[in-house]
C-alpha cells in the first residue's frame, strides 16, 4: 500500500517535471529575444529540475541518493540565478535592447529641445 | 517511468541545441548552453535511475560545477575580451 502510495506520488512528480522542461524548452525556441529566453530557460533550472529530483529521490528512499539529489537540487537553484544575471548584465552590457511593446522610458535626449528657452526659465 | 523523463529530456536538449545553432547573438549560444549543461545533469540522473545504477549522480555534481565555471568564463571572454583583463583598465563602465 505504501510502495503504490510513494510510486503514484514520484509518477505525478516525475511528469510533471517533465511537462515543465519540455515547456521551458519550447519557450526557448518560440520567445522573441535573449531576455524573455532567459525566463523560460529559469524555468527548466528551477521548477523542472526540483520536481524531477524529488520524483527522484521519492524513488530512491532516504539514503545517501537522495542526500545527494538535494545536493544537486541546491547546486541548481543557487547557481541558476547567478548565471541569468552575468548573462542579462553581459548582454545589456554589450548593448543588445529587449524587445518591448511599447517604450516606456523617458528619453533624456528629447526633453530639453530649446536652451534659449530654458535658459529664459531660469532667473 | 524513467523512460518519461529521458524522452522529455532529450526532447528539450534537442531544441536547446536547436536554440544553440540558430541564436541570433552570442548570448543565446550562452544561454543555450548552459540550458544544456542542466539538462545533461537531470539527464545523467534519470539514466541512472533507469538503469539502476544511481552513482551517475556524483558525474551529475562534478558536472554542474564545472558548467557554472564554464559560462562565467565565456561571458567573462565576451565581457572584456580576455579573461586576465585588469579591473583598473575597465573602471569606466
């Protein structure tokens, strides 16, 4: 009764896993810039890889198998956001603009047209 | 079960290389590698499982780290164009 118990519970973890790396991957194909890419790829490192290794070590039993899933469950969530944020400063960096429905940001280029005029605000 | 997993697995390493060939700048590349680098370790997981054997998983950690190392040194390479750059020369940006 327990075994069928702990195997319908890893079953449910493992597919939905893998549901969610499949997503993360197909996002990584179909999203438009390197940006909205890195998104759906957190979502492989983070979501998909934890319900997978729990499916895993719900298999394993507790022993050192599962000790060292946790390990590479906190190597993943740890070092995942850390590469997504070298990688969007780099990109940023190299001068690469997100792709944006509308552009929100104040342009500092455009607000003071005249200096004659601004120059008859100030006293 | 396993089986599962594997397939979904190499389904995503199959469009992540896909994402790695097509990707318009450098940092798609890197993103798609390092996407690869995960799923190579969830991958060595669950062939371990199938085939009974979960020792895989040490090659699993040992390859993670080195992943990490790995994507921080390209976009270090592609940052400042040389991994021994000195922080004094760059203090401009």
């Amino acid at each position: 009764m327990m075994d069928l118990l702990s195997d319908a519970v890893s079953w449910v973890l493992i597919a939905s896993g893998s549901a969610f790396i499949v997503v993360g991957a197909l996002g990584l194909i179909r999203l438009p810039d390197v940006y909205t890419r890195m998104h759906a790829a957190s979502v492989i490192d983070t979501l998909g890889a934890l319900l997978l290794l729990a499916g895993f070590g719900i298999q394993a039993g507790l022993s050192l198998i599962t000790l060292k899933l946790v390990f590479i469950f906190v190597l993943l969530f740890f070092t995942g956001p850390v590469v997504t944020h070298a990688l969007a400063q780099a990109a940023l960096h190299e001068g690469i603009e997100p792709v944006l429905s509308e552009d929100r940001r104040e342009k500092p280029e455009q607000a003071p047209q005249d200096p004659k005029q601004e120059g008859a605000i100030e006293p | 079960m396993f089986v599962l997993a594997t397939l979904a697995i190499l389904a995503a390493l199959t469009l992540a290389v896909a994402r790695a060939i097509r990707g318009p700048t450098v940092f798609d590349r890197v993103l798609a590698g390092n996407v690869v680098g995960t799923l190579a370790i969830l991958l060595l997981s669950a062939v371990g499982f199938m085939t009974g054997r979960p020792e895989w998983l040490d090659i699993g950690l040992t390859y993670g780290l080195l992943n990490l190392i790995g994507t921080l040194a390209v976009l270090k390479y592609f940052r400042h164009g040389d991994l021994a750059y000195d922080v004094e020369e760059d203090s401009g940006s």
